[in-house]
C-alpha cells in the first residue's frame, strides 16, 4: 500500500512537469547536462544547471532514499515549469528514487537508513550496507512483513531507536535486541 502511495506521488511530480514534454519537440541535437540538487527550492536546481552550462539536466524530486515524501506544492512545480520554460534546457530528466526496483517479480524489503540500522543492531542480519541488509532480509523475513516492517522500523528509528544514543531505556523491543555495534545508550 505504502509502494502503491509512493508511485502516485512520484507520478504526480511528473505530471507536474509533463507540459513541457507535449509542448517541445526534441531534435536529434545531442544534449549534455548533470544531475543538480533541488536544495531550497526545486526551481533552483535550473540556475544550477544553468550556472554549469547544461543543455538539460537531472534532479531528484523528493528524496531518493526514503518512502517518507514530501510533497511538492502546486507553487513548487509552477515555478520550475516556468523557470524551464524560460531557460532554454530542455527535456528536465527526473531521476526514479534507489527504492523501486523494477526488475524485481514481487514487492521488496523497502531498506532505508534507519531498516538497516536497526536490523543490524538487533542482530537481524549482519551487513555493512542498505542493499546488503534487503538482501539479508528477503531470507529471513516472512514475506507478509516486508511492507510494515519497513514503516515500524522507520517510525521506531525516528523516535527510539535513533542512530546516536538510542533511548533502550524505553525501547519496547529490548528483550529481543542484541543491541550489536551499540556502544552508548540512554
Ligand atoms: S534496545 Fe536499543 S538498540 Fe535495540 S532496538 Fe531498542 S533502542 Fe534500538
């Protein structure tokens, strides 16, 4: 449910910026451009791409690590189209967040910071990266759980389980932890 969300979200961020696809043609001209950060505001990421010489360029939209979005106003999205309209850049690439993996035949583990943290430190699965932890998990972990384990353990990470000083104290999980790579706690 939360994937399905996500993709509706993402979807509307290109919606946003459709008009300009239908309303330019590209040519055959090969064009070069980076990928920008939208920090601040998403029209700025266009001075960016602007201020480095780019025929077109690349952004995030939201965030590309997290299933938490942010969504992006109706100014927001106004302002970038116009701003793009105006630049001569063109087409804007929208980079797809590291979530989705498209290739994959059934929903995934959805692994952020704060999944593999923890599933590390409960001694889960033992792993020095995102992408190693989904893996580890798929074995493991019964497949009815891979959507809500991923929004327990977020929630859990924000508020208790935090990566610096975690509040064990009130943790209602400690019996289960094994509290590994855990140095310090409150
Ligand atoms: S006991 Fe501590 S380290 Fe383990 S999950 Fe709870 S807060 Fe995190």
């Amino acid at each position: 449910m939360v994937k399905s969300r996500f993709k509706q979200n993402y979807l509307s961020d290109l919606n946003a910026i459709n008009p300009l696809r239908r309303r330019r043609k590209d040519n055959i001209m090969v064009r070069v451009g980076v990928h920008v950060s939208i920090a601040k505001s998403i029209d700025k990421a266009v001075d960016r791409a602007l201020e480095k010489g780019c025929d077109t360029f690349q952004i995030f939209t939201r965030n590309p690590r997290g299933w938490k979005l942010k969504e992006l106003t109706a100014i927001d999205a106004k302002r970038f189209t116009e701003k793009v309209e105006h630049s001569g850049l063109f087409p804007p690439v929208d980079h797809m967040p590291y979530l989705p993996n498209l290739a994959a035949p059934t929903d995934d583990v959805a692994v952020d910071t704060h999944v593999h943290r923890i599933s590390n430190r409960l001694g889960l699965v033992s792993t020095k990266s995102p992408y190693q932890t989904e893996f580890a998990l798929r074995k493991t972990l019964p497949k009815r759980y891979w959507i809500v384990f991923n929004n327990l353990l977020v929630m859990h990470g924000k508020t208790i389980c935090t990566p610096i000083s975690p509040k064990c104290s009130i943790c209602p999980i400690t019996e289960y932890c094994k509290r590994i790579g855990v140095t310090r706690y409150r």
